[in-house]
C-alpha cells in the first residue's frame, strides 16, 4: 500500500511499512523512512508507484482550469476526494484526485485552505479583487520589462524623466522604475548613472554629482526667496583708520579686515576688523531662520552656494572705498611687539582697500622680504603685521600654517564647453598666510577668552589628544597653543561665527546673551553645524577629486610623477588627488614613482592607475600625510 501525505508544506508520496493508528512508517521514493502522523496522510492507494504518481499528477494538473474548478466548488468546506468525484463524474482514480489536490493547493486565489486536504472556495468579491491585483502584478512585470528593455538599448523610458533625480540619489524600491532600472543595470553590468547617461538623460557628469549634493542637502534650490534687507544701526561711531583685507581674487565675503596706527610714546595698535552682519540678522528673523539652515557656505571648484544672499553679503562685507559696520579687536602693541592690551568695540570701519593675494605675493614674500623688495601701498603696514605674527607664532609655540604641504586653487572657466580647469599649486606658510593666520588665531581666541570670563555661552573650538570637537566649554586648542578658541571671525560664511558674534555684540552692548547658558538651541546649532560642515567639506574634496581628473583628460596626461603615501595608494605631483596603485612594488612612505593613469570615468570619479617606474628615494619633499587621504 501507497500514501500520498503533507511534510513541511510539500506533498510526497512513499510505500507504507507499518500502520501504528497514529503514526506510519513510510519509505519514500529515495529510500528514506520517515515517520508520518496519520493526521498528515491525504490518499492511500495501491497503484500506481509513488514517484509515477506525483509526475502524473503534476502533468495533469496543468490542464485542469482553476476558474472552472472554482465553479463547479461547492460553497462549504469540502475535500479534495469530493471535489474530484464531482469534477470526473466518478469515484477519482489516484492520480486523478492528487491531481485536483496539487491544482487546489496551487490556486490560492480561488481557494482558501481550511486543514489538511480540506478547501473552500474564495467569495466572488473577494476573488475578482484577488484577480485585478494579479492582472496589475502581470501589467507591471511587463511595464518592467519593457522599461528596461529601452535602457538597456540606450533609450530613456517616458516614465524616467519626472522622477530622475530621486531615481538616480534616492531610489524608491516600490516603484516600478526602481526596479526596471535596477533590473537593466542587473542585466547589462553598468550602473545606474552610466545607463542613464548612455540614455542622454545626464547632461553632464559634473551635474550629475552636484545635483546629487543638491538634492541632499538643498532639495527646495539653493535661492533664498523674497528676504526683507536687514538694517544696520544709524549711530555707529566711525573707526580713524585705514582698513585693508587681504584674500584671494574671487572672495566675495570678505569677513576680515587689518589696519595699524602708530601711538605715541612708541609701539602701535593693531586693528583686527570683523565684518557684523550680526548687527542687522537676528536670530528669530526669517533671514535668521535661513541661515539657522544652511549653517555654512559651501565651496566648490568654479562655484559657491553662500550661506547669506549676496545682497546681504553685498551690505556687510567689508569692500573698499566705504564705511563697513564692524566687530573690532585692538591690540595695544609695543615697539617689542608685546600685547600690552586690548578693547573690543562697534563701529563704522573705512576700508580703503582689498588686496588681493596674486597681486601682493610677488612683491611680498620671503624673497622680497629679506632684500628689500620694491615698494607699494601698504607694505608698510604688511611688514609690520608679519614681523608681529612671527612674534604671536613664537609665543603660542606652535607654526601657524603648516610649512611642508601646499593647497591648490581651482579655477574653471565656464565660457568652455562644461568648464575648463586651471590647477593651481599654492604653498603654504608664505608670509602672507602666517599674517591672516596669526591674526585670527588672536583674535578668535581673544574673543573667546572674554565670553568665558564673563560666562557668556559660546561655541568653542577644541584639540585634545589630536582630537578636535566643538564645545560650549572654553578648553584649550593643542594643536593652536591657545587656552581657548571661538571661531568668530568669519561670520559672513559660518553659521558657529555668527552665533558667536551674536553672542558677542550683546555682552559689549551691556545686554544679555540671546542664548543664555544650556541653551538648547545654541546646542543644537553647535550638532547641527558639526555635521553639516564636515558633509560640505567632503562635498568639496570630492568636486575637487572629479576636476583633478577632469584636469588630467583635459591635458592628455597619460603618465605622471607621484609621491607614494602608503602601500598602495600614491598622490600625484601638481595634483591633491590620491589613487590607489595595486601594481606599485613595496616602496617606502614619499618615494617618488612614475605612475599610468587610464580609464578615467568621471561618473564614479574613478581612474585607473598602473605603476611604470621608481624616480627617486624617500625625502623631506612635500607633505602626503595620511591624514589627508579621506578614508
């Protein structure tokens, strides 16, 4: 004797070699001997073998349609056996009735189960409901096919164009156009953004990984709307100096200012002039609320999304030829150049002039400095503030920049077709950055020392074993040298800043603090701002890494000169772009190598790099810490 019986879901069928009442021993097809509970036997019967009558059952199966099956169901629970003498007119022969069994159990749709063996038919409402979501199911599979199908040959499905940019950055896996770019990319090996850009749908890649930072970070665009012009106060006393910025030619938010007057007796006071937009932004304005958004300007080869409208900046931003509303740090100087004291005020500051670095640095530098040089406006002034800076840098016992590494300045022209790149290498540590440098370092710590005495909440900036946070406690900067650091002095660009000089502005005016002590919105402002800020600056580094290149396809460098940093991964020379080198034999840390560059691929801002020749041995030569590879 035969059973047909239910194990874990499936049906098999096996010999019987006992029959305990409760229990069975059967030996199935494979030769295996489980142990059925009666409860589990659906048919017993003698012919045909086991394994012939699955096969055949599965093969009649197929013919029989479950709509009619389903009309000729009784309306009550019913077996299987029943059902099989209705539908053949007869007493089922075993295949038979296991047939109608398997197409039972294979049409859940139609019929419910209610035990073993045992179904009812599913209620007509219920059913046509069943059949529509089935009949969407089959039209969305082949809305999928097709639509992949049309990527896959280099044509954008109409459905593509509303949605591309959440498909491309933020991808809804519930829609269908999810899962037919998913599938095309599945089936072609390419990815989602070198599809959509063989379809034409990407007008160019340095758009597509900005726009992915758009949709990010500005998803409602990066213009600021119909914004009342904050005002400046009418009785700001006016400053009796001559103001001049030192900055690179395309900065439009020129933040600070420097003047030197002499005093009598000997010795001088140096003026550190900051730009207030804090004078006219409050915090609970609508302009406030913006900028409580966007926290920080964002910088980018080429281009800029300011954290203030330029009209704003364009008011308080401390241009030549007029009087700019300031936050002023004096430093009284002696002729040592020992700070003898210093004041804090508000005023009217004449700012007579913006030097500009590619103008100054050729007639200002180590070079000029030692021999003489010629002369010019301000050099005066220019030496004076260095000769002090050298002095503020001894006495902090720390370099304000660091001498070893260079920065690079990236200028695109947009007049060429999708930008043309100029790389420019910078070195670090001229006389002109240990000035600024200096200067800040003062008097943001300065600044930050006077909120701490008076216990006036700030946000302050802190090293302790090489680590850097930001905090409301005034603690020390290791990597500075100073006790305490307030970031304040660039209040057009930094949200923190002008937070501070909020903060600031209300303790030299006698009032209280607009964030008093365990404020949760200066708290939260400090978490918001940390995050974000590091979010722009890995934004930057990686626009900088797609134009390095974008440089190197524009130039038709094949083979370029590299510093090894560690193991695999090389710097190019000319070039703040690492890549990895799997080929490179073991070579010490700056060991100079020729390296191959090919198969650039701007969409995933990915090159390959092949190891050519060794040039040279280790040496002191340009910095390529580690730490400026991001991980």
């Amino acid at each position: 004797m035969h059973v047909l019986f239910e194990e874990d879901g499936a049906f098999k069928a096996g010999t019987m070699l006992a029959d305990n009442a409760t229990s069975l021993q059967i030996e199935t097809s494979t030769g295996k001997r489980v142990k059925v509970k009666a409860a589990n036997v659906l048919l017993r019967f003698a012919a045909p073998a086991p394994s012939e009558l699955l096969d055949c059952a599965e093969a009649e199966a197929e013919d029989i349609d479950p709509e009619f099956l389903w009309e000729v169901s009784p309306d009550a629970e019913f077996g299987f056996e029943d059902l099989a003498k209705e539908y053949f007119g007869r007493t089922a022969q075993p295949v038979e009735a296991a047939a109608i069994l398997l197409r039972l159990h294979a049409a859940p749709i139609y019929f419910h189960r209610k035990g073993k063996g045992r179904f009812r038919k599913a209620p007509p409402d219920i059913l046509k409901a069943a059949l529509a979501g089935l009949e969407k199911k089959r039209q969305q599979a082949l809305a999928i096919e097709r639509m992949a199908g049309e990527l896959k040959s280099g044509v954008l499905p109409a459905e593509f164009a509303p949605i591309l940019k959440p498909l491309l950055y933020k991808p809804d896996r519930n829609r269908l156009e999810t899962k037919a770019l998913e599938l095309a990319c599945e089936e072609s090996g390419q990815s989602a953004a070198h599809l959509l850009a063989r379809c034409g749908a990407l007008p160019s890649s340095h758009d597509y990984h900005l726009d992915r930072f758009l949709f990010e970070f500005f998803p409602q665009g990066t213009g600021f709307g119909e914004v009342e012009a904050p005002r400046v106060p009418g009785d700001l006393p006016r400053a009796e100096v001559r103001a001049f910025s030192i900055d690179d030619a395309a900065t439009t938010e020129i933040d600070d200012a420097f003047s030197v007057m002499p005093l009598e007796g000997g010795g001088w006071r140096i003026g550190i002039h900051i730009a207030a937009p804090g004078l006219g932004i409050r915090p609970d304005s609508a302009l406030g609320e913006i900028v409580r958004g966007r926290l920080s300007t964002v910088y980018m080869p080429g281009r800029k999304i300011t954290m203030l409208p330029e009209e704003v900046v364009e008011r308080f931003t401390l241009s030549a030829g007029r009087d700019c509303p300031a936050l002023s740090l004096y430093l009284e100087v002696g002729p040592d150049y020992a700070v003898r004291g210093s004041s804090s005020r508000v005023e009217l500051v004449p700012v007579a002039a913006n030097l500009r670095h590619h103008d100054i640095e050729p007639v200002f530098n180590e070079q000029t400095l030692s021999e003489g040089g010629p002369d010019f406006e301000f050099r005066r002034e220019l030496t004076l503030l260095w000769e002090f800076a050298g002095v503020l840098e001894a006495g902090r016992g720390k370099p304000a920049a660091n001498q070893i590494n260079a920065e690079y300045g990236f200028h695109v022209d947009w007049s060429a077709p999708e930008g043309r790149i100029d790389i420019v290498e910078r070195r670090r540590g001229s006389p002109l950055d240990k000035l600024v440098s200096e200067l800040m370092i003062v008097a943001n710590a300065t600044w930050g020392r006077l909120l701490a005495e008076a216990q006036v909440t700030a946000i302050y900036r802190v090293q302790n074993g090489g680590k850097v946070r930001m905090t409301t406690a005034a603690l020390s900067h290791e990597g500075l040298g100073v006790d305490c650091y307030a970031w304040a002095s660039s209040p057009l660009r930094r949200y923190v800043d002008l937070l501070n000089q909020w903060q600031l502005l209300a303790h030299l005016s006698g009032e209280a603090p607009i964030f008093p002590a365990r404020s949760e919105a200066l708290l939260s402002a400090m978490r918001d701002f940390e995050i974000t800020y590091a979010a722009y600056a890995e934004f930057q580094r990686g626009m900088e890494r797609y134009w390095c290149l974008r440089w190197l396809l524009q130039e038709g460098v094949g083979e370029a000169p590299a510093r090894v940093v560690r193991e695999s991964l090389v710097r190019l020379e000319r070039l703040p772009l690492f890549l990895r080198c799997p080929s490179l034999p073991a070579c010490d840390p700056r060991t100079r190598v020729s390296v191959a560059v090919s198969a650039i691929d701007l969409l995933s801002a990915e090159a390959q790099c092949r190891y050519v020749a060794t040039l040279g041995e280790p040496d002191s030569a340009e910095g390529v810490e580690d730490a400026a590879f991001p991980e």
